[in-house]
C-alpha cells in the first residue's frame, strides 16, 4: 500500500512535455519582448530624421513594434495559462 501511494504520488504533476511547453511558451514571450523592444527603438530613431523616407520607415517600425508587442502579450498570457494549469495539476 505504501508503495502504490508513492508511484501515485510521483505520477502527479505535469508530464515532461507540459514542462517543455510552459518553458517553451515563456521563451516565446521573452524573444517577442525583446523583439517589440528593437522594434520601437528603431522607430524611435527614424522618427528623429524627418524625411519622408525615414516616416515611412519609423511607421513601418512603428507598425512591427505594435505587433511584437501584441505578440508579447499573447505569448506571455500563454505562458501564464500553462503555469495556471500546471498548478492546478500540482494540487491534484
């Protein structure tokens, strides 16, 4: 009896591949953080020259830094969905 309840014990818990993908939801958001960050730097920096080739390209990275930063967020609300169900799992 003592032995059936520490292999169940050790089976609770999220499976190798839910860690993999918790791990690889956060690395996601954090590559897609830094992403949204050059982004706006670089929008930032043509927006300083203002010819009209350079509004153009700081609308364009103004454009990309919106959309890495859109992407950031939906990463992170992953990562953060993953680490809600593995806690719930760790409960269990």
């Amino acid at each position: 009896m003592l032995l059936a309840g520490m292999f169940s014990f050790y089976a609770c818990g999220p499976s190798a591949e839910e860690k993999a993908a918790a791990e690889k939801a956060a690395s996601a958001a954090a590559a897609a953080k830094a992403a949204a960050a050059k982004a706006a730097s670089a929008a930032v920096a043509a927006a300083k020259n203002p010819t009209s080739a350079n509004k153009a390209a700081a609308k364009a990275a103004l454009q990309e830094s919106t959309d890495k930063i859109s992407e950031a967020g939906n990463k992170i609300a992953e990562a953060q969905d993953l680490a809600k169900q593995y806690a719930e799992v760790r409960k269990t």
